[in-house]
C-alpha cells in the first residue's frame, strides 16, 4: 500500500492500458528515469510499481544476501566451541614441566 501522497506525486505514472500497448516504452522509460519507480495505474488507482532490475537488485536480493549471511554468521557462534570444565592449558603445561602428573 501507498505510504504517502509525496510518493504520488514523484513517481513516474502510466495507465495498464499503456503498458499492456507498449511494455518496450515503458521499459525503456523505467530505464531511462534513472531507475526510479514507475506507477501502473488501473481505473485510475494504484494497482502495481514497475522497478528496475538494478533497484530490484539492491532493495531485495542484497537484503536477502545480508540476511543469510547474518544467520550463518549466528550460526557458527551457535556451533563454537564451550570451554572445557577443569585446568586450563597452561595450568596443564605448567604442572607437566614440574614433573607432576
């Protein structure tokens, strides 16, 4: 849903009509305005928003990669090694180079 009339007001519009005709223009159009949303219109109502592949690309498939990587991230934490209970290695080195056992 449409959060604010500015957005209205600044996004390129066409009507389904025209892109039904004309989807070449229109994608060429999509391009061409630097990438910025294009409004389809039906019955003079918002009905859909037309991206680019570059603005598709960075508001969805970056996000979705940057989510995946965060949950292996989360992951491997998960999986990292608990400290083990009793003396610690130099504890254990020290009392082998003393001769204890």
């Amino acid at each position: 849903m449409i959060t604010g009339l500015s957005t209205l007001l600044y996004m390129k519009t066409v009507n389904a009509l025209q892109v039904r005709k004309s989807l070449g223009a229109t994608l060429d159009a999509l391009q061409e305005g630097g990438g910025g949303p294009v409004m389809v219109l039906r019955d003079r109502k918002p009905a859909a928003v037309l991206i680019s592949l570059e603005d598709y690309e960075r508001r969805f498939v970056d996000v979705r990669q940057d989510e995946a990587k965060a949950a292996a991230i989360a992951e491997l934490r998960r999986m990292r090694a608990k400290p083990m209970a009793g003396p610690d290695s130099v504890h254990v080195l020290r009392e082998l180079r003393r001769g204890r056992p």
